[in-house]
C-alpha cells in the first residue's frame, strides 16, 4: 500500500475465503509456471553457450555468430523472466499473508476442504503422502471393527 492506494491485484476485499483461496492460488499457480519457463530458458541459455564455444573452437565464425546471438536472446529473455518471477513472488507473499488473515476470521468447520486446500498447496507428492495415511488410519479403523463385530458374535 502506497500513500493509502492498494494495488487492486493485491485486494482480497469483497471475497469470501474460497473465492479469495482460489484467487491465491491461480497467483501460486503462475508463480510456478513461470518458475518453470526460467528454468527452461537458462537450460536454453547453457546449451546455446556450449554450441557458441564448439563453434569458436572449431573455427566456424559464422556458426559462432548465430550462436551468440542465440544466448544473448535467451539471456534476455531469462532476465526478463526473472525479474517477473521476483515480482510475482512477492506478489504472492502479500496475497499468502492475506489469505492467511482471512482464514483466521473463517471457523474450521469442514475439516475435508480443509486438508483438500493443504494438500493442493503442498503438491501431489504430500496429496499422495496425505492419501496413503488416510488410508491407513481408514484400514485400521475397519480392522478395529471387524474385531468387535468378531467379539460381539462370541458373546
């Protein structure tokens, strides 16, 4: 907040926390995805860089050019990436803190949403991780009965 304005990508008012969650996300989302295409680009800008010196090394001025060019392209374009990541990143941090507030005004009442939202925060390997340990407390909630079923038919 600058001089009492709000960056209106940054304002979660009027939202309830789903809608407000959801708006985060779409945020984190991005975050990720552009996290993704930097990676790519400087992958881009360190093979780009190895064909510029097997192109100076085998003495192929032209094929040297055209790939210093190359990495000068993707130089750029990976600075430029980085710089929208950085920017975004802390976008993200503001709506976290935020959405972090909100939630604190909402009641837990749905547990399953709940532990459906955390696990989308975290990724499919901690979804993955959440499932099987639900699935084990679900196995031994089942062994557990089918023994007092088995005591019950005894008595």
């Amino acid at each position: 907040m600058i001089d009492g304005y709000e960056d209106p990508e940054l304002s979660l008012h009027g939202m309830d926390y789903a809608q407000a969650r959801e708006y985060v996300l779409a945020y984190v989302k991005t975050l990720h995805k552009l996290d993704r295409e930097f990676q790519e680009k400087l992958q881009e800008v360190i093979a780009w860089e190895r064909r510029h010196q097997i192109a100076e090394k085998s003495s192929h001025q032209e094929l040297a050019e055209v790939a210093g060019r190359k990495v000068q392209l993707f130089r750029s374009d990976a600075a430029r990436l980085k710089a929208e990541k950085m920017a975004l990143e802390a976008k993200v941090e503001v709506l976290q803190g935020k959405l972090k507030q909100k939630s604190e005004a909402v009641p837990f009442t749905n547990a399953k949403a709940l532990l459906h939202q955390f696990e989308e925060l975290l990724g499919p390997d901690a979804a993955l991780e959440g499932q099987m340990l639900r699935e084990e407390k679900e196995q031994a909630v089942e062994d557990e009965l089918a023994m007092l079923k088995a005591k019950l038919t005894k008595s």
